[in-house]
C-alpha cells in the first residue's frame, strides 16, 4: 500500500524476518483447526465456564486412547511444530502424508522432507532447542524426559572458545567476562529445566574457567601459572568461592543457576484468548 494505492508484488518476505514468525504463526493455526477435537472445543466454550474448551479435548484424548482410536496431540511454536501419536508407526506415517495433503489445500505450504521426521518417542526428537524422549522407570513405568541436547552444549563451548582466542587479548578482563556473560546467563536459564542440567552446567563452567586461563597466559605471558591462578577473587555473591573477576564484574557460574523442574498450568488461562474462541490468540 503506497499513497492510498495497492500495489501486487510478487515478493515475498525474506526467510528469517521480523515478520517470518507472525506469518507462520497465522498460516498454520490451521494444524490446530485439522486436531481440534484434541486440542481446544471451539464450540463448547461458554462464557461462565473458561476451561470447557480444554476439559472437552482432555475428555476426547482420554476416551479415544480408551476405545483405542488414534490420537494425535499437536504442539507448535511459530513455524515449528510437532504431532504426537498415541498410535502405531503406520498410523503416524499415514497422517504426516495427510497432514502434508491438508496444509497444501488449506494453506498452500509444503512440508518439507528434510525436516519432517517420524520417531518413536523412546529414541526421542530434538525441538526448540531440547531434547524430548520418554525413558522406562521400574517405579512408575514410562516418563516424559527434557534434556539438553549434546550439539547445544558443543555450541556453547564453540562460541566461549571464539571469544577467548589470541586475537582478542588487547581487551580487558572485565570486557572479556562481559562478553562470556552475555551467552552463558542466558544460556543457563533456557536450559535449567532439563533433566541433568545440573551436571551439564559444571562440566561447562569448569570449561569456561580453563578457558579464561588460557586467554589470560596470552595477555600475561610473564605470569606463572600459579600467579593467574592466584588472580581469581571471592564472588560477589558466594565469598567462599573464587572466580574470574575484574571490579564488579564476574564469571557467571552456571551450576549456580538453580535447576528444576517446570510447573505445568501454574498460571490461569488469560481471558483474551477465551473470549475471542482462539486457542493460540
């Protein structure tokens, strides 16, 4: 639209814009109008009782798995998303061509091969970044399990070992933690929630830390060893543990980071959503 005038163009926006997502997101709610007698009743919503929608879907999920009809769950995040199967693999095969029909009739998008991937969920998929499998346990049969994927903690180790080569010793230690800070804080609290972060995260802080080392003995080749060492200073925070440390700037400690688990539905349902009848509004 220019000047009050509308202009076709047969350009598209580029892959990865601002508003890549947005479109994504508009264009395949669809996937939740194909399963919705699985995920939210539009049209036994009432006013007075919000949480009919999702009661009714939970009631189908449960009575279907019972008459041992096929269930399929979506989940989706932008233009990521996944379908779990409460089914056979020939079921959850036969629906992803359906769904590949469905979404070229419907949206006119194409799925694409490469990334498409049907599995068990005991040898388990990667999605947003983490790991989702579903492990046997002796005391309470199969349970969900999130954990973080090898590749992510390779990534992470890549960029900090980026950031710490020679060529960026005329920087300052504290310009240097800064730098390192900004991807770990964040890093580790994407991650807290996963099944063995704990771990993860001190096989990682204590990589951090020797990289650091490394960096300082090329900015201080002088040094000994035991004099860089020596260097570290009492945290802020914890006075009894030394790290990395220049003034008021630190080395974030990941395994400092507390580690538990999610609380599903800890927050009621907004009314927009409800009031509109949208279940992804």
């Amino acid at each position: 639209m220019t000047e009050d005038q509308f202009l076709r163009t047969d350009a598209g926006t580029p892959q990865g814009g601002i508003i890549s997502p947005l479109l994504a997101n508009i264009a395949l709610s669809a996937i939740e109008e194909r399963y919705e007698r699985w995920t939210y009743h539009r049209k036994k919503t009432q006013a007075r009782r919000k949480s009919n929608g999702v009661a009714a879907a939970a009631s189908a999920r449960d009575s279907d798995r019972i008459a041992g009809r096929c269930v399929y769950l979506p989940v989706r995040y932008g233009d990521d998303f996944v379908v779990l199967v409460s089914g056979s693999l020939e079921e959850a095969m036969a629906e992803q061509c359906a769904l590949a029909d469905y979404l070229i009739k419907t949206t006119g998008l194409t799925l694409s091969p490469e990334k498409t991937k049907v599995t068990a969920m005991t040898e388990g998929f990667e999605f947003l970044g983490f790991r989702f499998s579903v492990h046997w346990d002796k005391r309470y049969g199969y349970g969900p399990r999130v954990e973080i994927p090898k590749a992510k903690a390779a990534n992470l180790r890549h960029k900090v070992k980026q950031l710490t080569q020679r060529d960026s010793i005329s920087v300052s230690l504290g310009e240097k933690l800064r730098g390192v800070n900004a991807i770990t804080s964040g890093w580790a609290n994407y991650y807290r929630y996963c099944v063995g972060a704990g771990r993860v995260f001190v096989a990682l802080d204590w990589y951090i830390g020797l990289r650091l080392y490394c960096w300082l003995r090329k900015k201080r080749p002088k040094a000994t060893p035991s004099e860089l060492w020596g260097s570290k200073q009492p945290s802020r925070h914890r006075a009894t543990r030394r790290v990395w440390r220049e003034g008021s700037i630190e080395q974030h400690v990941l395994c400092w980071t507390p580690v538990e688990r999610y609380r599903l539905a800890w927050m009621d349902t907004p009314d927009f959503p409800m009031s509109s009848g949208e279940p992804d509004a």
